[in-house]
C-alpha cells in the first residue's frame, strides 16, 4: 500500500557564502573570541590566503570589506591592523555589506533616516552650548572645502559625529556611525561632483540652524531631508554609472 508523502514547498533555497564573506567571517569571530586583539596585525595578503587555503582576490575583498566597516586599518608603511573599535558592536554581519547591491541601498539610507532624525531630535534638546560652538566651526572650514571631496567627506564625518554625541546615546552614535560607514563606498563617487557637496553643505547648514534654535522636530525634518538627498545623489551616480 503507497503510503501518503506529505508536499512540503522550500520558499528559499540555501544560500552560500561566498569565499571572501568566510575570509571575513573568519577573521571578525578570531577578533571577538579576543585571538586577534586591537593594534595586532594580519598576516599578509599571500600568507593570509595560503593559511586559509584561498585565493589572494578573496582575501583582499575579505579586508577591504572589513577595512570599510572599520574593523580593520591601513597603516602607512603598509599593512592592515585591527582596529581599536569593538568589531562586535560594528553592525555584523560582515555578509551584509560584502552582498549589498542596489535594492539594499535603499533600504540603508531608510535605516539613515530613522536614525539621524531621532538622533537631530535628541541633539536639539541634549546639545551643549560647547557641542554647538564646534559644530559651527566645523562648517565654517567645510563650506571652503566643497571644491576638496577628500577633506569634505572627513569634514562630513566630522559633523555627524559631533551630533552623534550630542544625541547623548552611545547606541545611536554607534549605529549612525556604522551605517555612514557603509553607505560611504557607495558614496565616494557621487561626493566627487561639487553640485552635490554644496546640497550637502546646505543640508548640513539647515540642520545646524535648527539645533541651535533648540527647535527639535525642525532637526529631524532638516536630518531626514539631508538622508534623501544623499540617498537620492548616490542613485543617480550610480545610474550614470551604468
């Protein structure tokens, strides 16, 4: 007598890894079981790939990826060192930013919005008077650097972070900072055009006014602004790109 086989439909099929995601996977869990610890530094490329039995362009994607997440650091003389962040805390999985592709890239800068708007929220309210006096100065010096995409990008970085802190909540200046991370290769080429860095600049003036105005829903309409546009230029970069 045949039996009766229950139909069971699999809605999603296994997915693998690929090499450089176990590369990276490898050398993030030697970091927080504490066999790698900050300031030690990787084997190199070639031996790194011979030890892992891997190709060499794997170990490299492997860490640039962790290099972009800000596990890993360049330093001059060569070499990549682990950095003093705590690689545990930088938004893992590394799968995640090795695999992204177009689609994630929106639903990153969504993830932005969310966070820099509560966090300009809580900046308008938490802020020092000190906190807003740097933050002034930092886009006065950025406002001369829209023709300098390299020193931009540190003088942008600079000014978020200076926010992140004033939000007064180390779990958000953690997560604002570690999203900027990953959003920024896809940045690098939208930020060279000067178009772009002065809708920046302007954005990050409109914010500024706010918190210095105290006026907290007016922050998080200003910083939510700021992410689409951002979002909105790193699509279009990669649209011509293409």
């Amino acid at each position: 007598m045949k039996k009766n086989v229950a139909r069971v439909e699999f809605k999603k099929p296994i997915v693998r890894e690929s090499v450089a995601e176990m590369v990276a996977r490898r050398v993030l869990d030697m970091v927080t079981s504490g066999v790698l610890k900050a300031g030690d530094q990787l084997p190199p490329e070639r031996e790194l790939a011979e030890m892992l039995s891997v190709s060499r362009p794997s170990v490299r994607e492997a860490i640039r990826g962790l290099s972009i997440l800000g596990v890993v650091r360049s330093r001059q003389g060569g070499g990549a060192y682990i950095s003093e962040l705590d690689a545990d805390a930088l938004l893992g999985p590394i799968q995640f930013f090795l695999s992204l592709q177009d689609v994630n890239i929106r639903e990153l800068y969504d993830a932005r919005s969310l966070i820099e708007s509560d966090v300009a929220r809580r900046a308008a309210e938490n802020m020092s008077e000190a906190d807003l006096a740097e933050l002034e100065s930092i886009l006065d010096a950025q406002q001369a650097l829209l023709s300098d995409t390299i020193a931009f990008r540190a003088s942008d970085f600079k000014f978020h972070k200076t926010i992140w802190i004033g939000s007064g909540n180390a779990f958000l200046k953690r997560i604002g900072e570690s999203l900027n991370v990953m959003g920024l290769e896809f940045r690098k080429r939208a930020t060279e055009n000067t178009r772009v860095l002065a809708q920046s600049y302007a954005d990050h003036r409109r914010l500024f006014d706010a918190l210095k105005a105290r006026d907290a829903e007016r922050a998080a309409r200003a910083a939510e602004k700021h992410m689409q546009n951002v979002y909105q230029s790193t699509v279009s970069q990669s649209e011509s790109e293409k």
